[in-house]
C-alpha cells in the first residue's frame, strides 16, 4: 500500500472512530458509573490512536487519586495519549474548545476544565476548581507550557496551576511525552508548532512511518509546603532530564 493512500485509509478509518465516540458521548454516556465511563475513554482512546497508525508503549506507574499531572505538550494527540494510560484524567485546556463543532462533545464527556487565556483572573478560578477536584480524589491533568512545542526542547513553564496541588498537598506526578518513528526517537511527522494547521498536522501523522507514543510516569513529586515556582522548576527537569536521556542527546 503507498503512502498516501495508507494515509487516506487512516484519517477515513479516524473520522468515524470520532463520530462513533461522539456519538456514545450524547447517548447515554453521562448515565455510566465512574468505572464504565473510564473505560469507554480508555478504549476509544487508544483505539484512536492504533486507527492513526500509532502504536503505545508505556512505563511506569500512575500515581493514586488525587494527583495533579504535569505532561510536556507536542500535539492534540496528547490528551489521547494519556487517556489511553489514566482515562480517569481530567484535563485543563484552553476555553476555545467549548465552541468547536462536534468535537466539544468529546471535551466535556471527559469532564474538561476550561481556561480562559485571554482572562488573567480566570487563572484563579480554574486553580479553585482544580483544586476542590483535588480534594475529591480525582486526577487533573495540566500542560504547563501553555501550548506545543516540537517535542525535543520544552518552553518555559507557566507555575500558576500548581498552586491547586500546594493548597491541598496533593502529589504532582510529571509524564514525559515523545513521539518516535522508524528511524528518529523523536519524530517531525508528529511536530504541531508555528503556522501548521490542524489538516496539515493530521495528514503528516497519518503519513508517519511506524509511528510510536512513549508515555513514561515519572516519580511523583510532594507538594506540601513547596513554592509554585521552584515546584515548575523541578518538574520541568524532571521532564527534560528523561527527554534527553530517551533522545540520546
């Protein structure tokens, strides 16, 4: 099979894994138990994954309920990424994707919060939200930089939404995300930086040659007593330490 045309396959195959999660996402979805929700999230995720031609590899270990979760962010396949590891993972993300046709669905059947960038107060309100979240044992997931990079250096990280974790003491537990292919650790079929669009992004992944997404936990770090700040510091090199070390660099 050629390129484009395996290509063409996967985006065909992708749209009605996408409709078909919409679809569960509006009917019904909201009268399952946690458990049956997790799940379904679970599946549709990695299903999601494997139709793009991507495979999961994994290592380490989720921390408990109730922890924060700082990833470095290279795509919109991200969000899938670790829902296919912790589908339990609310996520913190731009206030944008309430207004996006159809796909919004998706959005809030995984209990998204949403951010404001625009707002510097709603800053605050989201770190109150995160952090009654928190405190009822559920797992929230932020990206600190604010937005992608290419997947080999990290930008700097805005600390704001680690103030939720040092108020309730919760863990902060970092995830180190890398995309590699059949010949680089760290691939540019997967980069969504500068003036790619969404389509443009799309059909270079669907073009990857033997695409794969590493998810790596990393130890949780405590949070009780830390200054917000020196805790973005520490995570963020906890990131890049792995980052170089997966790399080879």
């Amino acid at each position: 099979m050629s390129g484009v045309v395996r290509a063409c396959a996967r985006i065909a195959s992708s749209s009605l894994h996408v409709l078909h999660g919409i679809a569960i996402a509006l009917v019904g979805f909201r009268a399952l138990d946690a458990g049956q929700r997790h799940a379904r999230i679970q599946w549709w995720a990695r299903e999601t994954l494997r139709r793009m031609g991507i495979a999961l590899q994994v290592d380490g270990t989720p921390a408990g309920p109730g922890t924060l979760i700082v990833a470095n962010h290279v795509s919109w396949l991200d969000i899938m990424a670790i829902h296919a590891v912790m589908p339990q993972a609310r996520f913190v993300s731009k206030a944008a994707i309430k207004h996006w046709p159809l796909l919004s669905h998706l959005a809030d059947a995984a209990n998204t919060l949403y951010l404001e960038r625009e707002r510097k107060r709603d800053a605050l309100r989201v770190v109150h939200l995160v952090a009654e979240a928190l405190r009822d044992r559920e797992t929230v997931a932020v990206f600190p930089e604010g937005t992608t990079s290419d997947g080999r250096d990290l930008l700097p990280f805005h600390a704001n939404l680690l103030q939720s974790a040092i108020a309730t003491g919760a863990p902060v537990q970092p995830i180190v995300l890398r995309f590699s292919d059949r010949t680089r650790p760290i691939s540019p079929a997967v980069e969504f930086v500068g003036d790619t669009t969404l389509v443009q992004s799309l059909w270079r992944v669907a073009r990857g040659d033997a695409l794969t997404v590493h998810v790596s936990l990393l130890a949780p770090r405590a949070s009780d007593g830390a200054e917000r700040r020196d805790l973005g510091v520490q995570l963020r090199e906890d990131i890049a330490a792995r980052l170089r070390a997966d790399s080879g660099r």
